[in-house]
C-alpha cells in the first residue's frame, strides 16, 4: 500500500513523539539508577539497580505458576508465569535479586 505524503508525514510526527517521550523516559530511568533514588524500597522488594529501574514490568502468560527457591528448594506460587529466582529469605542472606538472581548491589563475586 503506498500512502501519501500527507499521510506519510503524520505518521512521522507521531512516531517522532513516542520516540522522544521514550527518551525522556529512558534519561529519567538511568537518573534514578545513578542515584538510586528508592534504595529502601528497591532493597526491601530484593531487586537488583536494573531490574528495579531500568527492566520495568515483565511479560508473564496469566496462570498460576508453581516454582522452586533455586538455593533451599522451598516451593513459591505466583499469580503468573512471571516467577522469581528465590525466596524472599534466601534472596534477603544471599544478597541476590529475586528477578534475575544477580549481586543485588551489582558487584561481581569469587563466592556467596
């Protein structure tokens, strides 16, 4: 289908604004992840700096999922697919996120 240019040019307008709306949305993200603005609360959710600013919600299928805790094996259900690494105990001793199972102040280590 070939559109005209009037056409063309609208199409290129509301793109241009999505894109620089996601920009600005993208440079507010990585502020908070500099200054990490809501380190009590990233800490107590036992997230990691990405997954907390910059990873947002997570697609997930809508059925309830059952899942182990991959350090104690303890059993964890979730409204969806959108499951966690570990519990919130294991996560919490370990220092790891619950998201991805990172460092969750993002440090590499020789050992837990």
């Amino acid at each position: 289908m070939v559109k005209e240019k009037a056409a063309i040019l609208k199409d290129c307008n509301i793109r241009t604004h999505y894109n620089k709306d996601f920009a600005a949305k993208l440079r507010h993200s990585l502020n908070e992840f500099d200054s990490d603005t809501h380190k009590k609360v990233r800490v107590e959710a036992r997230k990691c700096k990405v997954c907390f600013y910059l990873r947002g919600t997570r697609i997930s299928g809508q059925a309830f999922t059952t899942t182990l805790c991959q350090s104690c094996g303890v059993s964890m259900t979730f409204p969806t697919t959108d499951v966690d690494f570990y519990c919130l105990p294991c996560s919490k001793e370990l220092l790891l996120c619950v998201d991805c199972g990172g460092d969750i102040n993002l440090r590499s280590r020789k050992k837990l």
